[in-house]
C-alpha cells in the first residue's frame, strides 16, 4: 500500500496520518506500548475525529488493552457470554442472543480479531440478512446484540469506537396483522374436534380461541390454575426454550413475558366445559418441568400440566405451530370440500381473541388486562383489527355528525 502525506484533494496530512490510495481510505497510525495500533476510516474528517479520541484517552491515563486487542470477536464474544451477560438480562434473552450469534456471526465477522472490524463489516451481515429475506425483528435483535458487546468491548478499552452503533436496518414494510375470520374459525375447529387424530388438542385450542392467551402460557397451565369455584384461569408462567449446553435442560417453567401478564382471566361456559370434561378423563401427566428463575437457576419441578402432545411432553411454540399446519393440510386434502382452510400462525388466534372481543363491544380495557398487555395503548396499536362490520357501524356514527 503506498502512503502520502496529501491525499487525493491534495489536503496535506498529520503527522501518523496516511492516505491509501487503492481503497480511497484514511489510516492513522500510533505506536503504543510496543503495539501499533491503526485506526481508519472512509474520510478525513471522521478519522481525525477518532484520532483525537484515541489521543485524549491516552492524555488521560486510559491506554488501550492491546492485549486483548488481538481476540478474535468469537473468543471476546464468549469471554462476554461467561462475564457479563447474565447479569441484568433472562436466561432466554442470553439463549436468543447466543443463536443470533452462532446464526450470522461466528462464521463470518467472527473470525476476525476485534480490533479489525468494521461499520462496513457489520453492515454487510445485515445486508446478507435482508437478500435471504430474514426479517425486520431478526436483524433488529441481532443488532443490538452486537451493539451490546461491543459497547462492552469500548469500556474495557479493547476497541475506540463501536462499529454497529449506527448500521442501518433496512425499512421494510412490517407485515399487517390479521385476524383469522370467523367461518374458517368453524371450519378448522369443527375439523379438530371431530378428527380422532386430532380432537385431543381441541381443549388447547378452545382456550387459545376463548382467552388470548400467548402459546408458551397456554402450555404452562397447570390444574392448580383453574379455579372451576370462581370460573377463573390464573396465568403467572410461561414455557421457555434454553441451550442444554449452558443450562442442563432444553424446557422449562418461567416467569411470563413482563410483570403485566401476571393475570387472572374469566372463563366462559365453552372454556369452562372443555376443561371440566377434560379433568374427568385426563390421566394424570407424568412430565414434571423445572421451574426456573430468570438467570435459569432451578427452583422446584413443576407437574400436572392441562395440554401435552402425543409424546407426553409439553408444547413449545414451534412444535404448535407444526401442528397447526399437520392440521390445515389434512383438512384441505378431504375429498369433496370446495372451501379450503388458509394456514396461520398461532398468535394470529390472539389477534383473532382481541378482534372479536373488541367487535363484539369488549372494553378495550378489560381486553388490555386479558392479554396481558401494559396499557390499551400496545392492545390498539398492535393487535386490533375492526370486522368490516364494526367498520360500517363506526362509519354510520360518524356520519351523524351533520353541521350545515
């Protein structure tokens, strides 16, 4: 690489300041405790930005760590999994962060030591995302990630800047919510319940369908939750999914989303029919699950779960969702049926609760505590969708208003 002392505008340069002419970049270069450290960037006013950073922490005592200047980000990122990430966060928010992680980083930018990566770099990753179509949450969370590790990096001294701090997310447009509409409702339960292969989950969906409730609380309802005397359900857990490798188990019982969905909800007559009759003739679940608190400590094991699928084990959202599909796909091969079933996702039967709830009159507060939300604002803004119906009527109230 050839250096000038001008660069290609003819601006002369600093003293430790080069220009590289064949990658059109800025380099600043600094012997510090026998380590020669190298900072660059794409114009001269951002390098010389980071030049007196990196002089004023000097100035002050505070010296890179050029020791650990040489890790690759794969062995820093385990070095902060181990050191810090456990402490403030869930187990489950270290367990998605470690996927994220292995998904689209290890391979890749992980390879190379941490002082050498770059905002370019980081942005490619995500560029890479969005042209395999992943989507706009994934990139998000996968974001912060990194910009949580390297904000790590940049106290510990090891790096002078943070290189994901402001990658761009590409603006794609979120997917519209949608309700599953009321006759492919009865097609799909009148399916389900008279199916022999099937009609055991029938219960799970009536309360799914009846309660909105989220699938991981579905699955960790216990009989010690229902209380057929005052016809209420209380949900105070979830299912979450863990790494064995870090934490010995792969399920377990946990504390819900956020504080707000600790909740009790009514239960109607179908609700209130299907569990009782489900009681009677349940045989008592063998499965017991650990019951974990949020660092992924072990507590109690927990047992008598209302819903287990054919292996006896509880549900995981995953393996619901498969069903859901099993499901559809053997309705829509039934000879002589004209009308066929649309697939969905399960929480697309909580945003079909909140629809019909709210249609049908429900006070949007009520709704909000049901679900288990912190303010009406997060229920109207993100899971209700009028009926067309509710639309016309809303429209012809409006329409009174008369000024002439």
């Amino acid at each position: 690489m050839a250096g000038k002392r001008k660069d290609d505008k003819g601006r002369n340069l600093r003293l430790g300041e080069y220009f590289d002419t064949k990658n059109k970049r800025y380099m600043f270069r600094k012997m510090i405790d026998g380590e020669r450290i190298t900072i660059s960037a794409l114009d001269l006013v951002e390098l010389r930005k980071q030049e007196n950073d990196l002089l004023c922490r000097i100035d002050r005592g505070n010296k890179l760590n050029t020791r650990n200047a040489k890790m690759t980000l794969n062995a820093y990122f385990d070095f902060w999994m181990e050191t810090f990430a456990k402490s403030g966060r869930k187990a489950t928010t270290c367990t998605n962060y470690k996927s994220y992680y292995n998904t689209y980083i290890k391979n890749t930018i992980g390879k190379k030591p941490i002082t050498k990566i770059t905002k370019a770099d980081c942005q490619r990753v995500i560029n890479e995302m969005m042209e395999h179509g992943k989507k706009h949450s994934t990139m998000a969370n996968l974001k912060s990630c990194l910009n949580i590790v390297f904000e790590c990096a940049l106290d510990d001294d090891i790096i002078l800047k943070n290189p994901a701090k402001n990658i761009q997310l590409p603006q794609t447009e979120s997917k519209k919510r949608t309700a599953i509409e009321q006759r492919q409702i009865d097609l799909f339960m009148d399916f389900v319940k008279r199916d022999r292969r099937y009609s055991y989950v029938y219960p799970a969906f009536i309360v799914l369908f009846n309660l909105g409730l989220r699938i991981g609380e579905m699955a960790a309802l216990t009989w010690e939750d229902v209380n057929f005397k005052n016809n209420r359900v209380s949900i105070d857990k979830t299912i979450n999914r863990y790494r064995k490798a870090d934490y010995g188990f792969t399920m377990a019982v946990a504390s819900p989303k956020s504080k707000t969905s600790v909740r009790t909800v009514a239960m109607n007559g179908v609700v209130r029919r299907e569990l009782l009759k489900l009681k009677m003739k349940a045989a008592t679940t063998v499965i017991k699950l650990p019951l974990v608190d949020d660092a992924g400590h072990i507590k109690k094991y927990v047992s008598g779960f209302l819903f287990t699928n054919t292996s006896g084990n509880v549900w995981s959202e995953p393996a619901f969702r498969c069903l859901i599909n099993r499901i559809v796909e053997q309705y829509n091969k039934g000879v002589g049926k004209t009308e066929k079933i649309d697939n969905f996702c399960p929480h697309m039967v909580r945003h079909t609760y909140t629809t019909l709830a709210y249609s049908a009159g429900a006070d949007v507060k009520i709704v909000s505590q049901n679900l288990g939300h912190a303010s009406t604002a997060v229920t109207l803004d993100t899971y209700t969708h009028l009926t067309e119906d509710k639309k016309r009527q809303q429209e012809e109230v409006a329409q009174r208003v008369k000024i002439s």
